[in-house]
C-alpha cells in the first residue's frame, strides 16, 4: 500500500536554512505553527520509514526450508 507523504513543510525548513546560511545570518525562527507543522511532518515521514523498514525486515524472513548437508569423505586412499 503506498500512501504520500506531503513534505511541503520540511522542503520550506531546508529552504529556509539554505538562505539563512548564504546569508550569513546567525539564527533562524520559526512561529509555533510552523514548528507544531514541521514536527509533525517529520513524525509521518519517521512513521513511514519505520513501516517501510519492518516490511523490509518481514520480506527478508528466512524461510524455515530444511537443508541436509551430507559428506561421504570423497574417498580418499
């Protein structure tokens, strides 16, 4: 099931810095709606790729097949 994440919020934050930084400035803020949104975009995008990942880790799952091994030496004189 693929489910978007809108990611408006943190691309506008990367923004954000970026022209902070080529503008030298010393300090960046944020109000409070902006942040609360932030934060939670960040918290989707975290949920997603935990999801994602313990998908991963089930698909991975080895599968419980039994291999025999058996060695008869090659004969050897």
């Amino acid at each position: 099931m693929q489910n978007n994440i809108n990611t408006y919020h943190i691309q506008q934050f990367i923004e954000q810095i970026k022209i902070a930084d080529m503008t030298q400035q010393r300090e960046i803020r944020i109000d409070i709606k902006s942040a609360r949104t932030l934060a939670l975009n960040l918290g989707e995008v975290l949920a997603k790729l935990h999801q994602d990942y313990e998908q991963l880790l089930k698909n991975l799952t080895p599968n419980n097949d039994i291999v025999e091994v058996r060695m008869d030496g090659g004969g050897f004189k």
